[in-house]
C-alpha cells in the first residue's frame, strides 16, 4: 500500500527562512588568519586552498539579489577577525565599512540579518601567541566584539557569539585536524573554559552596547551549537542495553558539556570541576541549533574497549551524505526537543544541509528535514527560523571544495565564479513563500522523501 498523502505541513507566520554561511568559507581573501595559514601547508584533503572563496566580499550585491528572487527573507553570515584585526591592535576600519555596507544591502533586499561573531577562525597574530589560550586572548576578543557592535549592530537581529565552540576544542586540541592540530587534553580544557568566558563577554557586550535594532527592536543573543541525536547502535536486546549509557556519555562529552556550563554558569565535566564563570548562567536569549547527523555508539564484543561512535559504526542500510555522515531526520526533532526542555527558549535552525554532489540526494534531506521542524513545532518546541546551509557551493574546511552543500552551484575553478540555482534552490523557494510544505512541492522535488519519516499527529490523510 502506497503512503498516506499528507495535509501541508504549515509554519508559524513571520518564520525565518534563509541560508547560513562563514566569512572564511565564502569571502575569500582572508590573509591574516590561522585558516588561511593552514591551507598553505597543504592540508587540506583535496589539495585546494581558500583563495577567493566564493568571493563573496565583493559579489554580495548578487548574492543577496538571488536570495531575494527566492523568496528567502533571512540571512546568516559572519565576521572574521582578522580581516577586521590583521596585526594586534592595528583595526582595518575599511573593513568594518565594507561589513556595514554588506549588511545594509541584505536588508535593502528585505534579508533580516543573523551575525557570527566567531567561526571557528582566528588572526594569525592571535594564534602564533597561543590562540585561546593565551592570556591576553579574552581582553583583545573583547574589544573585538565592541568595535563590531558598535560598526554594525543595528543592523542585526540576532547575534551569534560563537558558533559550534566544541569543535575548536575537540577538532583542534583532541582529534588533531583543525588548527592548531595539537593532542592535548589540558590545552582542550583550557581552551574550553576561555570559550566559555569569551561567549559570556560576548553576550554582556552586546546587550550594554546595543541595547536596539532594526525597527528599535532588542537583539536577541545566543550561541549556535552542533547537536548529534545519538543512540545506540543495536535496535533491540542486550547489546542495545549497554550500548545506551555509552550514548549518553558520547552526547555529554559533545554538545552536552557546552549546554551544561551556560544552564549552570560553571565548567562542566569532562572539560571542569565546576568552575563557575561570572555571567556564563542562563547567557542565552536564544538556542542555534546546527543538526546534520545521527551518531551511534557501538558496543563491539567481546572487546569492550572497542567503542565506535560518531558516525564510525552505522547500522545497516542507514543512507549516508558524502560527508559519511547518518541521514537520520528524526534526530532533528528529537534534538529540538532536547534543547526546548533544557532550555526552554526559542530556537533558529541555524545549520542544516547535506554534501551531495548531485542534488537529489539534498532534495530528500532538505524535506525530510523541514517536516521534522514542522513537528517539533506541533508538540510545543518554539522554533522560529530555518537557516539551510549553506548558499552557494563553498569552501568546506579540512575538505576543501571538493563537498558541495549549497543549494546553488559555483565551480572554483571558473574565472567568473558563476552562481547557478540547483533543484534544491526552488524547493527551498516552494516553501518559503508559501511559508508551508505541501505534498505539490514534495512531488515535484523530492518525491518520497517525508514517506519513512513520521509526522506531526493528524497531518496523514486517512493514516
């Protein structure tokens, strides 16, 4: 028997729906910073480096004219130090200009605006003195964030103070393939703890130095973490037993340290003793969420030692991204649902997408998705915006060009850096303005897609 036909999934009015992008990933031209060095080494998995990126620095003005023709009203985007810093104590003001004028052209294109204020990247100077580590690092991310602030802050809606923290700490000082790809468990300690002192100076700034937004509205600030749904690998018996707590070690060792240190103002294990941090507790006005993937943890006997997590051990027949990551759109709402119990305020999607070379393979993931957001704002989660990552084909970090996420297509190597919408583009448009998924939209770009996946109760004609 075919699926039940399902009634249009529609979402609350005045939703945020855009894409979500880095400086570093699509600026191109970022010079001064630990990234820029690294890629010169040739470490990067495909062998590329940066270069102009999408040269998104000066095609700004057509990028935010095609959000616009899609029907996209919202946009997030980030500033890069070191672009604005390059040397210590020596500030660029042309391109806190150039940052102010980028952001008065999304809002000229009806964009409301998201701002990072760190992605991961840092100023050369500022790495080469230790990076977070350093003991002045807090001081100059300070005055940092006030000349940001203060260069473009009524221009923004929402403030991203860091985004996906715990992947400095773990990518760069624990796993070893991000800057500054060191193995060091008490320099990831640290680190983490300057991080979360740095999110909670960057919230107390924001809101004592602008106060009012656009339309003299507040801005809301936040963090943007990456949320795994992990579970155990076995679907039933024994194994899935002892699996279960080595899930949840794995989820609180992750995220789950970052959400406890801000809900509980100190550092939480594994990372600290408690430590408490002045101003860390309940420094969040919002919750981005960053979902890609389901992670399971594998109990494989009879050694026990022998633990699989993260993506490693996926049980058979799971569909998979050219990332290797699990397509698992139900971890979004249980996600969601995890962040609106522990924190009880609203939430923006603020990354979601697929690496898929072809599109189809994004089609599916992007409806599927969006059907899980529409449920968990069913069962009562207070989600208020879906920003798809990303844009245009980009710069993926450690793998270069060669993964493609955006929703429009760019070659690297094409002297005019081309923009072309893919399928994925006018499914995301679909919905937009409709401000609903319906079963039209579904059929035309990504038929199938919602039929494995559960819906908000009632939403299945004749189920």
């Amino acid at each position: 028997m075919p699926p039940a036909p399902f009634r249009p999934l529609r979402f609350p009015s005045d939703f945020w729906w855009g894409t979500a992008s880095a400086g570093h990933q699509v600026e191109g031209g970022n010079l001064h910073s630990n990234w820029w060095a690294f890629e010169q080494q040739g470490l990067v998995n495909d062998g590329s480096r940066s270069g102009r990126a999408c040269d998104y620095w000066n095609r700004y003005p057509e990028d935010h004219s095609l959000m616009r023709a899609l029907g996209l009203n919202s946009l997030r985007l980030g500033v890069e130090w070191a672009r604005i810093e390059p040397a210590e104590g020596r500030v660029d003001a042309s391109a806190l200009s150039h940052y102010r004028s980028l952001l008065e052209d999304a809002r000229a294109n009806g964009l409301r605006v998201c701002l990072t204020l760190h992605h991961w990247v840092l100023p050369l100077w500022l790495a080469e003195r230790g990076g977070w580590e350093w003991g002045g690092a807090l001081g100059a991310w300070e005055a940092h964030v006030r000349r940001v602030v203060g260069a473009v802050g009524d221009l923004v809606d929402l403030f991203v103070t860091l985004n996906e923290p715990m992947v400095p700490v773990l990518a760069g000082y624990l796993a070893a393939y991000h800057p500054p790809c060191r193995r060091a468990p008490l320099a990831a300690a640290r680190v983490f703890e300057a991080l979360l002192r740095a999110h909670a100076i960057a919230y107390r700034v924001v809101h004592a130095e602008r106060p009012r937004g656009p339309g003299g509205t507040t801005a809301l600030v936040g963090f943007a973490s990456a949320y795994q749904h992990v579970e155990p690998y076995h679907e039933g018996g024994l194994l899935r037993l002892a699996e279960a707590p080595i899930a949840r070690l794995v989820a609180r060792g992750s995220f789950g340290a970052w959400d406890r240190s801000v809900l509980t103002g100190r550092v939480a294990a594994p990372f600290g003793l408690g430590r408490r941090i002045p101003g860390l507790a309940g420094s969040a006005d919002f919750v981005g969420v960053n979902y890609y993937m389901r992670w399971s943890a594998k109990l494989a006997l009879p050694r026990f030692s022998n633990v699989k997590s993260a993506g490693s051990a996926c049980p058979p027949g799971t569909e998979l991204t050219e990332m290797g990551w699990q397509v698992y759109p139900p971890g979004l709402f249980h996600v969601l649902d995890l962040v609106r119990r522990n924190f009880g305020k609203p939430i923006w999607i603020t990354e979601n997408g697929c690496a898929d070379s072809g599109d189809e393979k994004r089609r599916r993931y992007l409806a599927a998705h969006l059907a899980q957001v529409h449920r968990a704002i069913a069962a009562g989660c207070d989600v208020r915006g879906f920003l798809h990552w990303t844009f245009t084909d980009n710069f993926e970090w450690r793998e270069g060009f060669e993964k493609r996420f955006g929703i429009i297509a760019m070659d690297p190597n094409d002297p005019e850096l081309r923009r072309t919408p893919k399928q994925s583009a006018f499914l995301l448009r679909d919905v937009a303005r409709a401000n609903a998924l319906d079963a039209d939209a579904v059929a035309r770009h990504a038929p199938g897609a919602l039929d494995p996946w559960p819906l908000a109760p009632g939403l299945r004609i004749g189920a």
